[in-house]
C-alpha cells in the first residue's frame, strides 16, 4: 500500500486518480527492491519554493547540478507577488495555493535543497517516493533527456538517500490564519522540507504509523 496527499492506493485495484497512480504502480514495479516496504509518495503539482539562509528562491532554481529534462509547457499560474519578491514574512508562503512545497536549509548543498533541486527540475514529472528503506526523487526515464521516441517506462532515480537520514515525520501547523494550514514535514539534520496538502496531518499519522 503506498500512502500519497489524496488518498491509499492498493496497487492495480484502486487506481481512482490517474496521475497518481500510474507513478505509483511504476514506482512499486520498476523501483522498489525485493523485500522493501513502499510507504508513501508525494507530487509536486504546483511551484516549490526555497529558503536558504536569509534567501528566498520563488519559484525554486536548482543550486547544484540536476539532469537535463526534455523541454515542456508548464501551465500552473505562479506564485503571487509578495512570495515571489520575498515581501513574506515566516511561513506566510502557506497561504500561496500556487505553492505545493518549500524547503529550508543554512546551505545549499543541504539534504532538502537538493531533494527540491530535483524536484525542481522535473517539475511534475517528479515524484517523492518513500519506502522503509530509503527516500528517492524519481522520474519516469521518458522525460530524461533528448530522447524523442518513448521507450517502456521506469523510474529513474534522481537523488537518493537512506532512511536513515530522514530525523523525523510530522505534521507542522503554519500560517497566520485563524486555523492552521497544515503540512507535512521531512525533517534532516540539516534542513526541513514542507509539503502543503488539505490532508497532511493524517498523512503524517499513516506515514509514522507505517514506519514503525
């Protein structure tokens, strides 16, 4: 069973959401190892932002160096202009619907930078996928490159990094709202990663709840 922000899939059973899972079931077929539990995987289908140091990126840029991607048209509508010119203060980025993740670090060759620098990248080709062994940004290998004629599908993995490196899984309340805006937070020791979603703290419990 992989958990993502709208609901459970099963795989080849309950499919409901295509996008969805159509990645999943790759995922599960062409990238989870014999033995190894799939958890749960996130889509970024909307902007990333960025907080490095003192410095905002809305939407984000790579830092470090990242694949090259076959060119596409990206129709989500930008950030809004206080985000985007960084006239935000703390986590008020929450309240920016175009915004569908944020990452915070001191430097920038820290854990979440690089997962949003790849996810970045692919845009919403790109895919958080989390198992009991490890935490991967994946893409299927049709959008890598130049290629121009489709070959059967697998994911390629991006970056990667043990499970071991992920310090904690929580849900976060944010924003200045009279009620929260919840996310969903991959903490590291160097940095933390936020995804935004209407159902981030009962994902956060199934994640956990999962993992042990």
């Amino acid at each position: 069973m992989l958990t993502n922000q709208n609901r459970e899939y099963d795989y080849g059973k309950h499919n409901n959401v295509a996008l969805y899972g159509e990645a999943a079931e790759l995922a599960h077929r062409t990238w989870i190892e014999p033995g190894e539990k799939p958890i749960a995987i996130f889509g970024c289908h909307g902007h990333i932002g960025s907080t490095v140091g003192n410095a905002h990126r809305v939407p984000h840029q790579p830092y470090g160096e990242v694949h090259s991607m076959r060119p596409r048209v990206l129709t989500a509508p930008l950030p809004t202009a206080p985000v985007s010119e960084g006239r935000f203060v703390g986590d008020e980025w929450v309240h920016d619907p175009s915004l569908a993740a944020w990452a915070y670090a001191s430097l920038p060759d820290a854990q979440a930078i690089r997962i949003v620098d790849h996810l970045a990248s692919g845009h919403d080709d790109t895919w958080l996928v989390l198992s009991d062994r490890r935490l991967g940004v994946l893409i299927d290998n049709n959008r890598i490159g130049d290629a121009t004629e489709p070959a059967e599908p697998f994911m390629i993995t991006l970056w990667e990094l043990p499970l071991s490196a992920v310090a904690r899984i929580s849900a976060v309340p944010l924003g200045r709202a009279s009620v929260p805006q919840w996310v969903f937070r991959f903490e590291f020791t160097d940095s933390a990663l936020d995804f935004a979603f209407p159902a981030a703290e009962d994902m956060a419990k199934r994640v956990t709840a999962a993992l042990r």
